[in-house]
C-alpha cells in the first residue's frame, strides 16, 4: 500500500499548558475520578492553562442515560469549570468522541497505509479457543507479533480476501507492535516507564461497528485538542506502552504523563467502591445518582469535599490543612503527588467540613441553604441569625442545621436516659419552681444573676439550675449556651417546657 501523509490540522503549541478530564459516560462520578478532574483543573489553573472536559463515549453498550448530564452537574457543583466541553464548546471540538467518527476514520486510514496497523476478522469463538489452548500450554495468551501469523487477519489473507471480508463488516483494527522492542515512556509521578513490546499485545484500535477503542480515540483526541500533559488514575498505567507507540507510530510528540494514585478503602486493602460506601455508610458520589446520595445530599459542603479529596494522594507544602480552591490553585505541585495509594478516612473528611463550616458566617450558611432554615425564619425571621450563629460550632455537616435547631421550633418529644438520671440526682420540682420564679421575676439577659442568688439563698448550686433548664428546653444536657438560647425563646417557651418536664418526674 501506499504511504499516506498524516493531515496536518493542527501543530502542536508547547508554550501553553492544556490538560483534559476525559469521563466515560457510563455511570455515575466516582470521588476518584473526580480527584483527577479536580487535579487536571488546578494543574491548569497553576499554569495559567486550559482545562477541557471531554466525554469518551464510544462504548454504545455501556452509555447510561443521563449519565454525561450527572458528569456536569457534579463538576458546576464543585465549581470546577471546564473552559472547554460539549456545552461551551471550543476550538478543538466536537467535545464527543461519538461525533468525532470522521476524524477516526480518517486516522486509522493513515496507520494502516503506513503499515502500523492491519485488519482481523477472528471470530470471537475462534479467539476463546486460542486463548483456552494457550492458556494451557503457554500459562498465557497473547495475540502479538509472536503468534499473529496463526490468525485471520489482513497479514496472512490475500489482498483479494482481506477486500473481500472487510466489505462483510467483521472486521477490527490492530495495532501491529513490533516484536523485542524496548518502549521507553515517562510518568511525572513514577518516571521512566520500560516495557518490551513481546509483552505488548496488538492491541484492537477499531471496533467492528466502526467506533474507536479507548486506545486510539485518547491518542489521537489527545494530539488534536493540543492537549500538554495528561492526567489520569493508575489503573490506565498498564496502558501508556501502547499509548506511546501509537504517537510514535504516528510520528507525533507524546504528552507529558501522570498517574494518579489510587484511592483506597478505609482497610487500605482494595480500591475505594461504592459497595464499601454502602457497607459503611458514607457517600462515594460527589451528587446524589437515582436512590443514592452524594456528597452534596449529605450535607457537604462543596469546598471542604474538595478540600479533602484534595489530599488522597497530594501533599501540599503548607502546614494547613485547611485549603479554599483558590489555595489548592496556588499550591499545587507535581512533585508533591504521591506514588502510594491513598486511604480513605470519612471521620476526616467530616471534620474538614466541620471547619470549614465553622468559617462561613450564619448570614452566609443562610444564604447558601435556605432550605435547612425554612421553618427557623418562619417563627423567628431576623433572629434565624443569631440562632444559626449559636448552633454554628456544633455542626458537622449542613443537615445539622435542622436538628441542632429543632428545640427552637418544638418541644423535646423524648429526654435523654443519661441526663435525666442526672438531674434525678436533685429535687427536680422544688428547683424547678425555683427557675420558674427567677424567669416570671427577671429578664432573661440577667437570669444567670438570678440563679446564682436563688440558688445562695436555698442552698443549691447553680449547676442545678443550669442543668435542669437545658433538659427541659432541649431533652438533653448538651446544646449550645443556656443563657444565649434563653434569650431567644423568651419567657413562654421555657415555662411551659419546665412544666412539661416537672409532671413527667413526678
């Protein structure tokens, strides 16, 4: 055949960085691949580059519905913004590899003219007897340069056959690897990379429906779209041989590589999965996906989720932990990436939310989660503030709001076992009546003053008074300030669940 001249639409800039999250629209986000958008992102930001999103959908058989529209909605909610993808578009676009089938074609055209690829047509029953055979008397199977010649393929029928059966429509496209070849590859994470192409096999570039495999469509999409570095998760590891000897078979400059660590279960002992997620309890999604809650559900928030996610496998220089997105974008380092698989620990991504909660303001809390105070703005419209601010430093996760601030709105339907064996220590109606009588006689902003007199002048100490008015408001003895709560349920509210609580212990 003739030698074709590879199309030359582009020329590669090497003077600006472009990097791509590249998803498989097949399911749901894991927190895994959103770590690597979340890395693709801020190396571009660092760079003063360009992040691009691009959906590998070629697998018709694997698509989920909904599921590229999930992929966007996750990343908007962690306000990691492609500047180029499907929706924005770009320069380098279609952003689809399912509408990028002419560019394909026009490819593989150009390997198989240059002889660095062929066709084959096996059948999938005789490529499983191939495989049983050499299995038993080889330990392993390999269609390669070793044992292609046994095979049906374009090398060893006639061109009149190889015609023949490609019009028939069973036909894919193989890489041809040449045998006893040192291919030599660079990772930024793990450096050089050596494998001998015997270990390699040819492997498949074209589907028989036509549709690139993972394999060349990541290549040649990669090159096209001038994309500089690509990073991706380990598991594509094994992957990178075949990947450089398709841009050396193409005569083009490879990327720069980096390899993710993995993510593993809290055991340390498999990869993170959403199986572990459920046996656990803990989220696995950034967003909810049908009946399963996401992070975002949960009650994260999305800064600290990424702040978290952040560093299993990244190891900033700072000593704090605590990074807004705008840190991570300045911090970030290559040479701070680590080799080792990270472990999963929920308890600490819990408390990375509880920080960064701590540091919005309740009007901002408010304004980001209305919902969570519907009912609070309800009953006490411009206090809803203040009580927000009271509860701030106990809450963990935003969907605290509403049960750390259920006693503002209702009384306890139950008391605690614990607290009330406390208070049972204490004549519970005579000091009960006592606090009732310091709050019909004082104002509520000197009631401390109030227990501490009635409490000289009867002989009892004010932990009595204190603990006895916190059962009572709010069924246990924890919750924010006493007298600050006090102050916002005024005068009724408490008398009334005083009484409550005084019939029950009698």
């Amino acid at each position: 055949m003739q030698e074709s001249t590879i199309p030359t639409i582009f020329v590669k800039n090497y003077h600006m960085e472009r990097v791509r999250f590249a998803p498989s629209p097949t399911g749901p986000l894991h927190i895994g691949g959103l770590r690597t958008a979340l890395f693709n992102y801020l190396y571009a930001r660092k760079h003063k580059g360009v992040f691009v999103l691009r959906v590998e959908d070629t697998d018709l058989n694997r698509k989920v519905e909904n599921s590229e529209a999930y992929i966007h909605e996750s990343l908007a909610w962690c306000n990691i913004s492609p500047d180029e993808d499907p929706i924005k578009g770009g320069e380098y676009g279609p952003y689809r590899q399912s509408e990028r089938g002419d560019i394909y074609q026009k490819y593989i055209k150009v390997l198989l003219e240059k002889g660095k690829a062929y066709y084959a047509f096996d059948s999938g029953e005789a490529l499983a007897a191939a495989r049983e055979k050499d299995e038993k008397e080889k330990g392993g199977f390999k269609y390669n340069a070793q044992n292609r010649m046994r095979f049906d393929n374009s090398l060893t029928n006639t061109d009149k056959e190889t015609a023949e059966k490609i019009l028939e429509g069973n036909a894919v496209v193989r890489l041809k690897v040449a045998p006893d070849v040192d291919v030599m590859a660079s990772d930024l994470v793990r450096g050089s990379v050596r494998v001998n192409s015997n270990e390699l096999e040819d492997k498949i570039l074209m589907k028989k429906d036509g549709m690139p495999t993972y394999h060349f469509a990541n290549v040649v999409d990669d090159y096209l779209m001038k994309i500089t570095t690509v990073i991706r998760g380990e598991e594509w590891l094994p992957s990178l041989p075949i990947h450089q000897l398709l841009y050396e078979a193409f005569g083009w400059d490879s990327p720069k590589f980096m390899h993710l660590p993995l993510i593993l279960n809290p055991s340390g002992k498999g990869k993170l999965s959403k199986r572990d997620g459920d046996k656990n309890g803990y989220p696995v999604f950034p967003i909810q996906w049908k009946d399963t809650l996401g992070y975002r559900e949960a009650g994260f928030l999305p800064e600290a989720h990424l702040n978290y996610i952040a560093q299993l496998g990244w190891s900033p220089k700072r000593e704090e932990e605590l990074m807004s997105l705008s840190d991570m974008e300045n911090e970030f380092d290559v040479s701070n990436v680590q080799k080792g698989g990270a472990r999963f620990d929920f308890e600490k991504a819990r408390w990375i939310n509880q920080q960064h909660l701590a540091k919005l303001s309740a009007v901002q809390i408010i304004e980001r989660y209305p919902d969570q105070v519907a009912a609070l703005n309800a009953i006490y419209g411009e206090k809803t503030a203040a009580i927000v601010e009271l509860v701030k430093e106990r809450l963990v996760l935003v969907n605290d709001l509403k049960t750390t601030t259920e006693f503002f709105i209702k009384d306890p339907v139950e008391y605690d076992p614990k607290s009330m064996k406390r208070i049972g220590k204490f004549d519970v109606k005579q000091v009960g009546e006592l606090i009732k009588a310091c709050i019909e006689i004082h104002e509520i902003i000197d009631l401390k003053g109030a227990f501490v007199q009635k409490g000289e002048e009867h002989g009892i100490g004010l932990g009595a008074f204190m603990q006895l008015t916190r059962v009572a408001i709010v069924g246990s003895l924890s919750g924010p300030d006493l007298f600050e709560m006090l102050k916002i349920l005024g005068k009724s509210v408490p008398l009334k669940r005083l009484d409550r609580l005084i019939n029950i212990t009698l």
